[in-house]
C-alpha cells in the first residue's frame, strides 16, 4: 500500500506541474500575442510550401506545426487551417503545389521559401474570375532579395528576412577590415526555374558594397542546385579544381543550401583548399544553421568565417520554446544528431503568428488584398525578434554575430551593425535594441585561419599552387651598385645584391603576411624585363627600373621609392675669365659700393676736422690720399685732434676686421681651382654633332632618339659604369646621360674632372613592376611609403653613396661673396661716430666763423642754417686755397 500510495502521489505532482507548465507557456503566448480573440466563423485557408529534404525546411515544418497548435489552444485561430506540403527542393513542384492548394483549398495566402519570381508565377496563375486578386505570399527565404525588373505587386509579397543589402554590407566589412583586394564568390541555384535575376541582384549589391573597400569580384562560380545533379561530389570537385587553379584565394559562399555546403566543404578539404592560405566566407544562409549542425560537419570548416543573425536567446520564451522544439524535432527526425532551432525556425513560428494575427484583425470577409495590408501592418516582439515590416522586408535593422569555426563548434569574434560596425561586446535589452559594450568600434578579435596560419592569408596567390613569385632581376645593368648579381662556383649559387634588392627585402618584411618569392637573373633588356611580367614569364620585375608611361601596357608599377630624372654628366674645364677677375669676386657690389663710401665720408670728417690746425690736412688731395693710406695703416700724416682720433679709432677696428676677412676668403679662393662645363647644354651637343653615352640596355636610348632628337649613330651604348671615364678621355664622348640615382653614384666614384649640366628632364622614378590587377601593387606601394617614412630608405642611399665616396670635387658652384651682412654693427657703430663728429665739427666752425670771419653772415649761425653755411664753407676754402698748391706726395 505504502509503495502504492508513493507512485499515486508521484503521477499526481507531475500531472500538476504539467498542468502548471503548459499555463506558464500559455501565459507568455498570450503576452507575445496580447489579445486576439476569436472572430472568424468562417475558416481560413492558408498553405505552407517547404522543403522537408533540408535541415532548414524540417526545422520551418516543425516551428509551423508548434505555431498552429499554439493559436489552436490559445483560441486564436480556430477557423485557421494550415496545410503544410513538401516540395522536396524543386522550384516546379513548389509553384504547382502552391497554385493547386489556391484551386482546391482556396487558401488566402501562401508562406514557404519561395522567391519572388516563384511567387509572380503562382500570382499570375492562381486569379480568380470573381474579382482578380492576387494570393499574399510570405516568403521564409534568407536574405530578402528583391529584383527590380520582376513584374509583380510588392504588396502581396512579404519577405520574413531582412534586406540583402545589409548582408551585403557585413561580407564587405569584413573584406575592408582585411584589406584583400579581390575575391571569389560561389552562388548555388537552389531552385533552378528564373534564379538568374536574383542571383545577378545579389551580385550588383556585393559589387557596389566592396568598392569602397577598394576591393572587386575577380572570378563568379554559378552552381547547379546539387539535388538535381545525378553526381554531385563530381560536379563540386570539378567547379572547385577550376577554383584552385586561381591566383584568388578568398572565397565566399553567397548562396548555398546546407546540404550543398557541407559536401563543399567536405571535397575542398580533400582537395587541400581548407589549408594555410585560403579564406572561406560563408553568410548567414549558412553560419544560421550551425547550431544545427554536428562535429563532422565543422571539422570541415575548420577556419571558416561567418555571420548570422543575432537574436534573443535568454528570454523565458524562447528557452520554453526551445525545450518543445527539440523535443518535437527529436521525434520527428531521429536521424538528425543536433535539434537546436535557428533563427529560420524562430522566423517561421513568427510568420504564422504574423498571418494569424491578421486574420483575426480583419472585419468581415478575408481576402488577399486586406490579408497583405494586415500583415504589413505587423508589430508585435516574436521569437526572431521584432516583427514589423517596410517595403515588404524587415524593417529592424539586425546585428550579425561574425563568428569563426573552430573545433567542434565556433566562436564569436565580434558584433557587427551598419549602425556600429565591428564591436567586441554588445548590451542587449529584451527587444534586441543593442548599444555598444566594453568593445571598441572596429574591432574584430583574433581568428583561427585555415590551416592554423598564424597571421592574416594574404588572400591571392600568383599561381594555382602556392610557389614562390618568380622576380626578375637586370642582369646586365650598367650601375651593379644598385642590382648586383655573382656566382659562386664553390657553393653553385647565384646571389643578388645591391641597393634596389635591400629596398626590396624591406619592404617585405613590412608586408602583414608572408611572401614567397626568388630572385631571378634576367640578361634581357629593362623593357623586354617588363614585358615578361606581361607575358607570364615572370611574377614580378625587381630592380633599379624606370617607371614609363609605355611600360604601362605590359605592368603595373608600384609606388616610386627613388626619385628620378634624366640629366647630362661632362668634364669640367678651366674658368680662366673668373681666374683673372678672382679679388673682384670676394665682395659683393653692396659690400664694395659701402667701403668706398665709408673710406671717402671718414677721409672727410677727418680732414675738416684737421684741416684748420693741422698744416698737413690742406685741400682735398689731401682728403682723398689720407683716405687711401688709412686703409693699408700707411697714413703719415700727423693727427692732432682728439675727435679726429675719437673717429679713426672704430674705423680702424672696421679696416682690420675686413681686410682680414678679404684675405682669407680671397685665399681660399685662390686655392681651389675654377672650373665650368665642358658642355654646357644640349644644344651644343646636337651643333656639333657630338657623340654622348648612356647605358645600352635601358630606356635612354629610345629617349635619346625620340624625345631630345639625337641621331642614332652619335649614341653609343655602355654597359659599365666603369667604361664612362675611358670614354671621355679617349675623346670618344663629349656627355653622358644617366637617371638621377645613377647620376649621384658616378659623381661619387668619380668627382674629380665632372659634373652635371643643362636641364633635368622629370621621369617617373625607381619603382617595381608587377601584373595588372596585382594585389602586390598597393601592399609594396604601402610598405615603400613605411620605409621611406621610418627614414630607412635615407640610411640606404647614405650606405650607397657612401662606398663610392670621392674625396674632391672641382668647384663648380657660384663663389661665395661676402656681403655688408655680417658688418652691419661695425659700420653702423663708426658711422654714428663720424656723423656725430661731423656735426659737432661743423658746429664749431660756424662760432669760429661767426666771431672771428666776415664770409659768414651772423644770421646763419642758427642751428637750421648751419648745413647751408657749410656747403658755403667748403665753396670759399676750395677757392681761397687751390688744389695743387694743397697736395703734398
């Protein structure tokens, strides 16, 4: 009895907890739903169309099943009957399915994964005679594609799936954080009747998304729905055999159904396609479902990027839901190892609350067209999320969880948005309104690569298979200073060296990932070098190579990292004019023009104020020889004045700094030779059709000729940097031609006897050349700009030009004149003074005048007068005593 009792009380507590669950669960319906009470008396038609072979289309079936019996018990939707049909993945068999339960049925609406062109043939077939409706579909296929050239009426069209733009968005925001430049995509027909308008939609949007990103599709792979396919491991592996065989190696998997995926994954494991270098993509279609999935099937994937949806996944309603799901889907599809919902499912539940809901808000009788409006008009928080629509797709805006396969499962990397972009953790509320956490904008965390590459895949590859770029190197050039290529018999080794390869090397190792690559010697031409890149007998071509606007045709050149020109190198000859006039060119004419001056005013001050006392200071021959004598402190006449000492004294200072800066500028003149051009322009050269230089096997020659107008037989092509001084001594040259560069590492060699002369005429620079379309291009372009700005490229050209240092160079420059500058304060100091002196003589001789003259009116001894009666003064003196009884030798 005792035992009895037991069990009887044990079926009466789990009875009562049932009983407690299935209200609690009724309670939250309720609150999902609000109010919806039972209104129609006449049932109500509705049809769902899913692919039961697929693990999307069993979880829809199964959350439509729970949804219809929901409103079933909660009183909802009595009089609305679902009838659920399969249409085993095959577009055909939806349509007709659906236009047959329009017929039979009489349904009001349709809801299943069906496009938009789907749902246009089952409107233009399913018109009524009555009054020419069209039936509302509501489609369940993810992302909500709509193309603009289908002839249908949106309105009766409803997408259960946000806007393909903003997945679109995401992948290129993945792409930009990347920076790869070009891509790959693969895009599977599901259903093979009039898919190519949405495919092609999808590509215009992915397209226009990755433009600003700077990146581009390189190569679209179109698939076959694989279920229609009799061999389809074959068909994946011969479209990803011609995939491999690319030099792109960023892959993303627009449109693909699960299935179709996993064998995908599956076979380029096989084929070695899931190894260090590749990048796989998938979108939401796929990355939804991987909860769904089992550890076989992301052990395939391992490495794979993704994004999908993010919804609420905490709230009591979903986890009861969640508990019945697995539940019912357990016993449905044993076979199934994984039975968690995605958030198809979730959209699938809320599309048939969203159609019920309509219905019952819906006075009077039902039809398509009231039925489409309702449902646009849907605001309600379902299991998905929040459910109101704008222009017949979800209007919330959603949050993608970017999330990378690792394991036997995935993790979460980051949160993206078009309001946010990448962030690292978000705070979510119960309608999934998110506001940024603890993450910053833009992150995105740390990836498990494929193949366990540690660093970001550089995302191409030149070849098929992953072998070193084969760089060409000029073998022939005429400067090895910049490309040097040796054998060494003892280690059967060809080296390259030189100051274009040491750019080279680092800026490699400024790349963010790794690059293979071997140098190759090439006995060619600069421009049959560029060619074979175009040619693909080289990857890529290294060297001291001039950027032309010809050489565009066959590559691409990267940024310059050496400035270039084309400039004329001759002998220097003798400057035998400026040898003769050598003292002339210590001064400046100012610095003259003020000697002369101040010699001739402090000569003056001197004599008037000694020319009254001192029998030696008579006349002005007097004036001018003591002005003479004072610069070489030869002046023999006595000085008896005190002012006249108090105005020598700073002179005299002035005259010593001076004359000793005039002789050490005049003498180390005199020491360095003057030289000037042998040549001085090109023009010249043509005149006298003289023979000029340059390097055989580059660009000059073609320049020579086709810009500057040389004849041809006054070339002549050298191939060493050496031959040049042979040349022009042997008179077999009058001028060479080099670059710049080249021009700067002869002068440094060899800077005794030349120089440069005329013009520089600009060129594009040193750069690099690889393939057009290249995604080396702008990475080498970056890393030459980190090189040059972390001053490296400076220490470079400093080695380069230091080991052909010369120790001389002839004097080719305009001589440096001293100027009045740096005598500004001592001029201005003894100038003061004999102005001062001046005046003050001056003054004194007009009260001597005054009071002992009669030549000197008593008016003019006013202050204002004075200046007047001193030019008076000097008149009288110069008559009263002539010159040549004054001189004295």
């Amino acid at each position: 009895m005792s035992r009895g009792g037991d069990l009887s009380f044990f079926l009466v507590l789990l009875l009562l907890m049932a009983v407690a669950y299935s209200k609690s669960y009724t309670r939250e319906g309720e609150k999902n739903m609000k109010y919806c009470p039972m209104r129609k008396a006449v049932p109500v038609n509705a049809a769902a169309v899913l692919n039961y072979d697929s693990r999307m289309g069993k979880e829809q079936k199964v959350a439509m099943d729970m949804a219809a019996k929901d409103l079933h018990r909660l009183n909802c939707s009595t009089h609305v009957v679902l009838h659920l049909k399969d249409s085993h993945g095959n577009s055909a068999r939806a349509t007709s399915t659906a236009i047959h339960l329009i017929d039979t049925k009489k349904v009001q609406a349709v809801i299943g994964t069906l496009t938009i062109q789907e749902a246009a043939l089952i409107s233009d077939n399913s018109k009524t005679f009555e009054d020419r409706v069209r039936i509302t579909v509501i489609s369940l296929a993810s992302p909500a594609v709509v193309p603009s050239l289908i002839p249908i009426q949106h309105s009766f069209f409803i997408q259960m799936a946000n806007d393909v733009t903003l997945h679109m968005k995401c992948i290129a925001a993945i792409i930009g954080h990347y920076r790869w430049r070009k891509v790959t995509t693969i895009y599977e027909k599901i259903n093979n009747n009039n898919g190519f308008s949405a495919e092609l939609e999808t590509l215009t949007l992915l397209s226009d998304s990755l433009r600003p990103v700077d990146s581009a599709i390189e190569y679209h792979s179109t698939l076959p729905s694989l279920s229609s396919l009799p061999d389809q491991k074959a068909a994946i592996e011969k479209e990803l055999m011609k995939l491999r065989s690319l030099g792109n190696r960023v892959f993303i998997l627009l449109r693909s159904s699960l299935e179709s995926a996993i064998l995908l994954f599956e076979k380029a494991n096989q084929m070695g396609m899931m190894e260090k270098g590749y990048v796989w993509i998938v979108t939401d279609e796929i990355a939804g479902l991987l909860d769904s999935v089992d550890s076989s099937v992301t052990y395939n994937m391992q490495g794979v990027i993704g994004f999908k949806t993010s919804f609420v996944s905490t709230s009591e309603t979903f986890k009861q839901f969640k508990t019945k799901f697995r539940k019912k889907f357990g016993s449905e599809y044993p076979e199934e190892e994984n039975a968690n919902p995605s958030i198809f499912a979730l959209r699938a539940y809320d599309a048939t609350w969203a159609l019920a809901q309509a219905i019952n808000k819906i006075q009077g009788r039902v039809t398509p067209k009231k039925l489409s409006h309702q449902i646009m008009l849907s605001n309600f928080e379902g299991l998905s999320g929040k459910i109101n629509f704008n222009n017949g797709t979800l209007s919330q805006v959603p949050v993608f969880r970017i999330i990378n396969v690792v394991g036997k499962s995935y993790k979460e990397i980051a949160f993206w948005s078009p309001e946010f972009s990448f962030v690292e953790n978000l705070t979510k509320s119960h309608n999934l309104k998110v506001t940024t956490g603890n993450g910053s904008a833009g992150f995105l965390g740390p990836i498990f690569w494929p193949g366990g590459l540690p660093s970001v895949p550089k995302g191409w590859t030149c070849s098929g298979d992953e072998k070193a770029l084969k760089i060409g190197v000029p073998a022939k050039g005429a400067f090895n200073q910049f490309v040097k290529v040796t054998y060494e018999q003892d280690q059967n080794r060809t080296f390259v060296s030189g100051f274009s390869i040491d750019v080279f090397e680092a800026v490699v190792k400024r790349l963010p990932y790794h690059l293979p690559y071997v140098l190759v010697p090439f006995y060619g031409s600069y421009d049959d070098m560029v060619e074979q890149v175009y040619y693909k007998g080289l990857d890529a071509a290294v060297g001291d190579t001039e950027i032309m606007a010809d050489r565009f045709r066959y590559a691409e050149f990267t940024q310059p990292y050496v400035e270039s020109g084309l400039v004329m190198v001759v002998k220097v000859k003798p400057d035998k004019l400026k040898e003769k006039w050598l003292f002339i060119k210590v001064f400046t004419k100012s610095m003259w023009l003020i000697m002369v001056v101040m010699h001739l005013f402090i000569g003056f001050v001197v004599w008037l104020i000694e020319h009254g006392g001192n029998p030696e200071f008579e006349g002005f021959g007097a004036m001018l020889w003591f002005s003479v004598t004072v610069l070489f402190f030869l002046q023999r006449e006595p000085i008896r004045n005190s002012l006249s000492r108090f105005v020598l004294a700073p002179w005299f200072f002035v005259v010593l700094i001076v004359s000793s800066s005039f002789t050490a500028s005049l003498t180390s003149k005199m020491t360095v030779a003057r030289f000037k051009p042998s040549v001085p322009d090109i023009l010249t050269l043509q005149k006298t059709h003289s023979a000029v230089a340059c390097n055989g096997n580059s660009f000059i020659v073609r320049y020579l000729k086709n810009v500057l107008n040389f004849k041809p037989e006054n070339i002549k092509g050298v191939h060493s940097i050496s031959e040049y001084p042979g040349a022009f001594e042997r008179g077999e040259i009058a001028a060479a031609f080099f670059v710049v560069p080249h021009a700067k590492v002869f002068l440094a060699k060899y800077c005794k006897g030349y120089t440069i002369a005329g013009p520089t005429f600009s060129l594009g620079g040193f750069g690099f050349a690889f393939p057009k379309g290249s995604p080396l291009v702008t990475d080498i372009s970056k890393g030459i700009l980190e090189v040059k700005q972390s001053g490296e490229m400076k220490r470079l050209e400093k080695f380069l030009l230091s080991s052909n240092n010369c120790s001389s160079s002839a004097n080719l420059n305009d001589d440096i004149e001293l100027g009045p500058e740096p005598f500004y304060n001592l001029f201005l100091i003894s100038g003061g003074i004999s102005a001062f002196a001046f005046v003050l003589t001056i003054v004194r001789l007009a009260q001597k005048g005054q009071l002992k003259t009669t030549f000197m009116p008593a008016r003019m001894v006013d202050g204002s007068r004075v200046w007047t009666w001193a030019i008076i003064f000097l008149a009288r003196i110069y008559v009263n005593f002539p010159i040549p009884h004054r001189i004295r030798i």
